[in-house]
C-alpha cells in the first residue's frame, strides 16, 4: 500500500476486527472453557482480578505486534548481517548446533525495538544526568547495544560474542520480554533451516529501509526492512542437505539446483 495513511487506517481497521474477535472468543470461552491459550486468560485471576474484555483486546492486540515485527525484523536483519559477514555465517554453519550465541548476536545487532518510553516515579540521578519523578526517558536500545563500555569493538557482528549483555529483549525487570524465549527458538529454526534448504541465498542489493511507528502512542519504533533483492538457489529435494553436528552443512553434491533471483519488481511491502 503506497498511500501512509490508507495503509495506518486500513492497520488500525485490522487491529479493531481482531479486538473484536478476541473479544468475542473470550466471552465464548468464559462459558465454555476449553485447554486454549485464550480459556486460560479470561479464567485467570492473580490477586481476585481477571481480563476484561478490554484488558483481553488489548493484551491480544500487543501479543500479534510484539511477536510479530519483532523476530520477522530479527531475522531480516540478521540474514544482511550474515551476508555482510560471511566468515561469520560460515563459522556458524559450521557449528550450528553447539554454537549458542549467535541468536543472541543476532538480536543485538539488529535490535528490531529501537526504542521505548518510560516515566520516573522518582527522582534520580543517570550518569550524571538528574532526572526528576514524573518526566518523560527515552531507552534507546540501540545505543545501550552498541556501548563500548559494555561490548568488546561493538561494531564488530561476532556469532561467539561473549559476554554480551544485549538489551534487544529489554532491561531486565518485570516488562523484561514476554517472548524472548519463543524468539530464540523462532530465529533458530528459521537459519537453521535457510542454511539447510537456501545454503546459498545472497542479498544482491541494498534493503530499502523503513521505521515503523506505533501510530497513536508515538512510544516505540521498529526497525523494519520494508523490501530487500535477495538471489538463491533453490533445492529440488531439500532432504538430501542434512546437518553434521560436528562439522558443517553437507550437501549431496548431485542436488539438482535452480537459480531464482527474487524481484525488484512487484509491490513494495511497507
Ligand atoms: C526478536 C524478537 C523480539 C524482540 C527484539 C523483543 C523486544 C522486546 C522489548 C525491547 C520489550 C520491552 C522490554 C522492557 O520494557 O524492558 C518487549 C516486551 C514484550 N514482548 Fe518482546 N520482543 C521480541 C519477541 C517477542 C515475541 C515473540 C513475543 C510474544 C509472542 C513478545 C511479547 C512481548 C510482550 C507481551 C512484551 C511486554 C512485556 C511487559 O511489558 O510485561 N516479544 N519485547
């Protein structure tokens, strides 16, 4: 959708509707529970309190965005840091299995959430900076994740970066992410089946960049690669590629392969 604003009103058009069904799927399962997700929020209570229907809408509705523009963006931008580093791809396709921090790596380079909006409930005093209760900070996590006070050459995409106390998931705390571990696995299975299916996939030109912006809070921003030429080969049988836990990505060397280049034409994605 090229015109901003019909795409903000047909998104915030998609995020009523689907307020609106859950809503309704919550009444449904307050008298009928069943062993969904859905039945376990609306017959919770921690404290005497449970959902309402609004709570319910609005929880559902940050479930879809958090969940969502977060990783895809994760994973977007980890495949550019992959090509733009490829000794470190190779060094991770070598090892995939008993490496674990390049998911990690992955998501501080990228940080899909740049940034959030917090209020001090008290007054205190940051690095020198006096901030008083009831004003407005602003968290920038892509700074805090570049940091050289906390991160050896930041700059540097190093799949066996350790330590590396990123903040892409958020400080830790009680808003610490809900999803995180959902995420890990998500950016896992996805390379681990790129290396194993598109070994070869290249990004053949720069991504047009774009931000996305939570409309009416204004309070976070989301890196987004709105569209990107890629090139690969495409395995006729999949199966033959298989992981040596030991040593690298094996592939049967009579896969019969097919060069696709993926377009610069067609809608752009935004
Ligand atoms: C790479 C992927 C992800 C990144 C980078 C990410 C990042 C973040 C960040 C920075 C926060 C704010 C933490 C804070 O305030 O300190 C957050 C909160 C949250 N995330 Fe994620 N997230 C990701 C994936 C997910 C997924 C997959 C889900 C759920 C399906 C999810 C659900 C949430 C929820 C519900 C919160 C609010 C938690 C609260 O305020 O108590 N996130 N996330």
């Amino acid at each position: 959708m090229s015109d901003p604003a019909a795409a903000v009103g047909a998104l915030l058009t998609a995020g009523a509707e689907l307020t609106q069904l859950v809503q309704e799927l919550g009444r449904s399962r307050r008298e009928h529970p069943t062993d969904d997700l859905t039945s376990a929020l609306v017959n919770s209570r921690v404290d005497g309190d449970c959902l309402s229907d609004s709570d319910l809408g609005s929880f559902f509705v940050l479930l879809v965005v958090a969940g969502n523009e977060t990783t895809r963006n994760a994973i977007s931008h980890g495949m550019k840091a992959l090509c733009d580093f490829p000794a470190e791809r190779a060094r991770w396709m070598a090892d995939f299995e008993t490496l674990a921090r390049p998911v990690e790596e992955i998501v501080r380079w990228a940080t899909p959430v740049m940034h959030f909006r917090r209020t001090a409930t008290r007054d205190t005093e940051l690095s020198g900076q006096r901030i008083r209760e009831g004003e407005k900070v602003v968290l920038w996590y892509t700074s805090a994740n570049r940091d050289e006070a906390v991160f050896a050459d930041p700059y540097r995409f190093d799949v066996g970066r350790t330590p590396s106390e990123h903040v892409g998931f958020g400080a830790p705390g009680p808003h610490f992410c809900l999803g995180a571990n959902l995420a890990r696995r998500e950016i896992t299975v996805m390379f681990r089946e790129l290396f194993r299916r598109l070994p070869d996939l290249r990004i053949t030109g720069e991504p047009t960049a774009a931000v996305r912006v939570h409309q009416r809070h204004q309070a976070h921003a989301v890196r987004v690669h709105a569209r990107r030429p890629i090139s690969l080969n495409y395995l006729k049988t999949p199966s033959s590629a298989s992981f040596s836990r030991s040593s690298s990505v094996r592939l049967n060397n009579s896969v019969w392969t097919q060069s696709l280049s993926w377009p610069s034409s067609g809608p752009a994605r935004s």
